[in-house]
C-alpha cells in the first residue's frame, strides 16, 4: 500500500480542483465495484453490492488544504487567500505547486522591527509567493488570479513512520482503495464516496448520501496526533496505537450505537483502536448526520501529526489496522 500512498499524495487537488485525485481512484477502482459514478459536485461513488439488505457508506474526502492567487504585484510576486483552514505560520518557508509551477513564500518587513514583528505575527497579510519570475506579465502567465495552489512536498517512507503533505485525508482515500481491493463477498452494501471540498465546509458530504438509502455512514480522516513534546494534554490519541473511534469533535458528536458497533467490531476481530475525543476540527461525519433525514454517523481516524502543515505523519500500522476494521464492518451485524 505505500506505492499506493506515495502515489495519491502527490497529487494536486485542493478544494474545488480534485479532478487529477479523482481520476487516479477511479483507475485504481473501478474492475473491484460493482458500480461507480460521478456526481454533479464532482463526487466519485462507488458500490459493492451485499445480501444483508442494509447499506453502509465509507467516506473519504480527495481534496487537500490550499491556497488561491488573489493579486499580482510588482516583480510578479503573488499574494494569496487561503483554501481550507491554513496556519500562515506553516507556509513561511514552504514550497507551494501552482499546477505545477513551484514557488516558495518569504515574508514581508522593511525594518529590522518591522521584519521581528511580522516573522511574531505571520498573517496572510504580510508574506508572498515568488514563482521565480521577474514581472507580473510573466506570473500572469504562470499563475493568474485564481490559480490554486498545494504544499508541494513529497512522501518519505521511514518504514513504520510516513511523511507527506496531504495525509489529511488522502490516506482516508488510500485506505479505502485497499479496502476495496481486498473485500471479497461483504455481507451489507457498501458505499465508498469519495468526496470534494470537505476542506472548505464539507460540502460533497452533503450531497454523496443523497441518492442512496444510507444505514450508517462513516468519515475516515485524520485526527491529531498529541505524542509530541508539549503538546495538548487533554488528548490522548497516539501514533501506533490503532485506528481512533471517533466520540465527539467540534462538529458532530457521533452515533452511540455506532460508535459501540464498531468497537465491539474491533474487539471481535482483535484489531487495536483508540478512543477519540477531539477538542478542535470536524469531519464529513458532521455532513452526514445532516443530510436527508439524518443518517446515524462517526468518524474512524487515523492518528496524525503535524495536521495541514505541508509535512503530516503518520503510522504505517494504523492504516493497516484501519482496513482491516472496515472490511470487518462490512460484515458485522448491527
Ligand atoms: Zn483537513
């Protein structure tokens, strides 16, 4: 699977421009699924059809955090809006892929005062993108206004430990590219929605449902990962420990019954987990819970680091074990 995770990571697809992401699931998919379609929002829905008679959706988002050119300046430097929740302290420094032309962000300060104050307070106010050009005809060229851009660096594989950009949620979608390579008779119908702009409002989880008589639906993405220095005390989720059954977040607290079946599923099958509570974030589960007449929802996630920096990690044997707990929920009664 890590050809498969190096491959999807290194994709371009923020919010809204997913169609490169798409197209490569649809490849990787589509002789596995007994259906596959595309939606009007860009949506990729897949289905393995079950004899339980009940359906359960599997949800990854395909679209990663961004940023957008909103104005050219004097000496074709760009100055940009962010797509998704971006700190401005992790993009100083960072590499940016406008459709394939690269540019690093420096930041602004004609003092030396000036300079210590805005390296304190990084906004999207005070840095720029340089795209290596020398007028603003020649970044018009490159990069006109309204050209999306991605953290532009690529996976390193420790073994156990995984760094890339775009982990969040492109390992959702990786995990759920194996679970569908290797689920053979499942015993309930299975969706597998692939989604767009989770990032910027989880919109195409409020539309994937929507044709479809949806039992319980799931998000699989990323949570944080507090097993580094000094950070957030009041969470306890870890690297290495198992994928994390999502209680609460910010955005929806999950299905009781849910939540038990997919321990119980857990425990029945011997395949480590965690418990999440997450003080911060949300995930398609939010989207899910509000669609139609409401569908019974939670969140499985895959412990990471560094969340919407352009270096997340991740560990190898938590997405093992995460497909491992979907294919068995394909066959778990509820
Ligand atoms: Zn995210």
């Amino acid at each position: 699977m890590k050809e498969l995770i190096k491959n999807i990571t290194e994709l371009y697809g923020p919010s809204g421009r997913e169609h490169e992401v798409r197209e490569f699931i649809k490849k990787e998919i589509e002789d596995y699924v007994d259906e596959i379609k595309i939606d009007k929002l860009g949506n990729l829905i897949a289905i393995k059809k079950g004899h339980s008679g009940k359906t359960i959706l599997f949800d990854a988002h395909m679209d990663e955090i961004g940023v957008v050119v909103t104005h050219i300046i004097d000496g074709g430097f760009l100055k940009i809006e962010q797509v998704g929740g971006q700190f401005p302290l992790n993009l100083v420094g960072a590499r940016l892929n406008f459709k394939g032309r690269i540019g690093v962000v420096g930041i602004e300060g004609e003092t030396d005062k000036e300079l210590r104050e805005n390296y304190k307070n990084v906004s999207l106010d005070n840095i720029y993108v340089d795209i290596g050009v020398s007028s603003k005809e020649e970044a018009e060229k490159y990069a006109p206004i309204g050209t999306f851009g991605v953290f532009a660096d690529g996976f390193v594989d420790y073994g156990e430990y995984c760094l890339s950009k775009a982990l969040d949620d492109r390992i959702g979608c990786a995990s759920l590219i194996e679970t569908i390579k290797q689920m053979k008779d499942n015993k309930h119908t299975v969706i597998f929605a692939f989604t767009v702009q989770e990032e910027v409002g989880l919109v195409g989880a409020f539309v994937s449902a929507y044709d479809y008589n949806v039992d319980r639906a799931i998000a699989i993405d990323v949570t944080d990962s507090l097993d580094t220095p000094k950070a957030l005390k009041r969470m306890s989720m870890k690297l290495g420990y198992g994928p994390c059954i999502k209680i609460k977040d910010l955005a929806s607290v999950s299905d009781r019954e849910v939540v038990d079946w997919i321990k119980d599923t857990a425990v029945n099958n011997n395949i480590k987990y965690q418990l999440e509570v997450l003080t911060l974030g949300g995930t398609n589960a939010a989207g899910y819970q509000r669609t139609k007449s409401g569908i019974p929802s939670c969140t499985i996630s895959i412990p990471t680091r560094y969340i919407h920096s352009p270096h997340e990690m991740i560990c190898y044997s938590d997405v093992v074990d995460t497909v491992e707990l979907i294919l068995a929920l394909s066959e778990a009664d509820f």
